[in-house]
C-alpha cells in the first residue's frame, strides 16, 4: 500500500481517526458473524443439534451458514482494507510533519552558522581597531585625533558584534523550536507505532506491594497481540507485587492468553486503554468526598493501581483513565486490557 506524504490538520486527523475506530468496530462484528458461520457449518456437518438428524434441516442450515460465512468474509475484507488506508492517512501526515520539522532544524542550524562566522568578522574588525589606536597613541602630534577616530571605529565593530550575537540568539531559538517540534512529531508517531509496554517494573511493583494479597482478574481483553502482551506484563507485576490472580469471569468468545502454558481464559472486549473497576458497598458521592488515605482498602488499592499504570504504561495513553467505582460487595478488582488508544 502506498501511503500519500500529505500534512493534515488537527480536525482532519479527529475525524479520520474517529472513522477508523468504527471501521474496526465493524471488521470485529464481521469476523465475529465468520465465526457464527463456521460454528453452523459445524452443527450441520458433525452434529444433530438444532436439526433433529433430519436431512433437509441439515442441508437449509448449511446453505445459510455458508452464505453467513462468505457474505461476512467478503465485508470483513472490505473493513480490513479500508482500515489500513485511513492508517496509511495518519501514518503519512506524520511523516510529512516529522520531514517539515527536520527541514526547519537544518535551516536553523545553517543561519546560526552563518551569524557565527559574522561574530568571528566583527571581532576580527575589532582587533584591528585596537591596533590602530596602539598605532595612534605612538604617533605624539596627532595622537588624540587619531584616538578620537579609532574609538569611532570601535564603537562600530562593537554594535555590528552585539548585532551579529543577537542574530544568533535568534538562530538557537529557531534551533530549539524546531527540535522540539521534531521530538513531538516523533513522539506522536512512536504511539501508533510503538506497542505498550510497562516501564520501570521495580517501582510499580514497589507501589503495589503495600495491598499485598489483595485479588484480582482480567474482565476483558482487546483480540491483538499487542493487548494480549500488555495483560501478561500486568500479571506478572502484579504476581511480583503479591496480589492475587482469580479467575476471570466466564464470557465468550474468550482468549487463552497463555495458550497452553496456562489456563486463564479471558473475555474478548472491545474497549480502548486498560480499565480499573472496583466494587463498594459506599456511594459514590461519598467516596469522592474523601482524600486517598481514607478510602476503603480495597477501593484505595484500586486506585493505586489506576495511578501507577497511568505512568507506567509507554506510549502513554492511559492518563485520563478513572476507576470504575460500582455498587457491590465483590472483593475483587477488575482489569480490562483494551486496545492501544
């Protein structure tokens, strides 16, 4: 796929990111219906269910899971590639942004060069004025007239140097502006690109550590590897921190995400960034009346743990992510890996 180089603005990239999120939504309701028709396939192939054995209920069921399965194939398709033009889209723009900003560094660099070497002529201007004026005191009949003339001269080489200094000043702002730019272009485009990933494990842990035993489980879990990666980073800090893993709620379709290594089953969802939910017995107009260090136990680990992920997680994504405080008396906190915002 080719991807154009253009420079788009910041409703255009809102809007097409908002098209690709439905279009994604829609690729996962088809390859949910692709397996809908596979499953009837099943049925009617190896199985009486829903058919009675009768022949004719067989054959019906078949037809319609195959027109099921290739119609839903066939717009799963469509999705799939329309989803990867509006990423190619975005994908671009920054590229043409992270291009602009290297081009303006250069020229940046170029013009501080220059007001350099128009330092270095001033000051070359400004010796050679010294000289004359040494020159001009030896000289006893017209020493002050000479005297006079060189510190003229002085005084001008001395404002063409603090002129060329402030063009260089100039030049380190625009210097320093177009890196920075550079290092937002950069940064945005390492989010899409980057997976996410936990960082400096040890002091997450550290945070964690003071709710020890405290249980937990998965809710939900976005279907891609790079959700799947994130959950397993997350479990094992947590295994680290000595909160305890139980089994996730039972949901379908589900994702062994240790595969066979593992038992643990999780839900598919379909949510953006990683969710903390926790139950209370306290409403909720209560609970945030209160400071952290006064809150419940299990509802301050909760929101211990929303904190640390919130700067923890890279690319970060997570920051505006609350706890999930609902009506209840589970002792359990919920964790629901979404995909990357």
């Amino acid at each position: 796929m080719l991807v154009g180089n253009m420079t788009l603005t910041a409703s255009e990239v809102a809007s097409i990111t908002t098209k690709l999120f439905w279009w994604e939504i829609s690729e996962y309701c088809f390859a949910g219906l692709v397996t809908i028709g596979c499953f009837g396939e099943y049925i009617a192939e190896f199985t009486d269910w829903l058919t009675n054995g009768i022949k004719e209920r067989k054959d019906r069921l078949a037809k319609r899971s195959t027109l099921l399965l290739v119609t839903s194939l066939a717009l799963e398709l469509v999705c799939l590639v329309k989803t990867s033009v509006l990423s190619g889209q975005l994908i671009g723009s920054l590229n043409e942004q992270a291009k602009e900003a290297s081009e303006n560094a250069q020229q940046a660099i170029e013009k501080s060069g220059k007001a350099a070497t128009t330092a270095q002529v001033a000051v070359e201007s400004s010796e050679r004025a010294v000289d004359k004026s040494n020159q001009a005191e030896g000289a006893a009949s017209n020493a002050m007239g000479l005297a006079r003339g060189a510190r003229q001269e002085a005084d001008t080489f001395e404002k063409r140097l603090g002129s060329a200094e402030h063009k260089a000043d100039e030049a380190e702002s625009h210097l320093a502006e177009a890196l920075r730019r550079a290092t937002e272009a950069t940064a945005a485009l390492d989010k899409i690109r980057l997976p996410r990933s936990l960082t400096n494990v040890p002091e997450l842990v550290s945070a964690l550590e003071a709710f020890k035993d405290t249980e937990y489980t998965f809710s939900s879990v976005f279907q891609d590897g790079e959700s799947i990666a994130l959950l397993r980073a997350l479990d094992t800090a947590l295994q680290s921190a000595g909160w305890k893993r139980v089994k996730p709620p039972h949901g379908f379709p589900a994702i062994n995400v240790y595969g066979n290594e593992v038992n643990l089953a999780v839900t598919v969802g379909f949510n953006a960034g990683v969710q903390v939910s926790v139950d209370s017995s306290e409403p909720l107009t209560v609970l945030q009346s209160l400071p952290v260090e006064k809150l419940p136990q299990l509802v301050r680990a909760a929101v211990v743990l929303n904190n640390s992920l919130s700067s923890h997680i890279s690319p970060q994504g997570n920051a505006e992510a609350k706890v999930d405080v609902q009506q209840g008396t589970s002792k359990t906190i919920r964790i629901a890996v979404g995909k990357k915002p």
